[in-house]
C-alpha cells in the first residue's frame, strides 16, 4: 500500500483544533516530547517500514529550503 499523500482527513479543522488542544499547556519541551511520542505510536500503527521512510523523506524535504 503507498504512502497516501492527497487530503484524507474527513474534517481536517477538527485534527488542527484537537492537535493544538493537545499541545495547550505543554511546555516547548514538553510538546517536542509529545510530537516524538505521537509519530512513534502513528509510526507502530502504519507498521510498513517502506511507508514510514518515505513519510520521513517528503517530510524532511517540506522544511529542506
């Protein structure tokens, strides 16, 4: 199965909102820990190595300028 890369969020506001919420009173470290926590957990979830490196390619390269 590829890597979906076209919008897939039903309600993609309310993932932003919740997201945000999730974040509210973390400290900036704090918040970093729970990015880090929550790519493990979505990473072990999706389970196919192929998928998650070219997740973390398209990623790295949306902030490579």
């Amino acid at each position: 199965m590829p890597l979906i890369v076209e919008p897939n969020l039903a309600v993609p506001d309310a993932f932003y909102e919740t997201l945000i919420e999730a974040h509210g009173d973390l400290t900036d470290e704090q918040s970093a820990e729970m990015n880090a926590a929550l790519i493990l957990l979505l990473a072990n979830h999706i389970g196919d190595m192929e998928i998650i490196r070219e997740a973390l390619q398209r990623a790295r390269q949306s902030v490579q300028r």
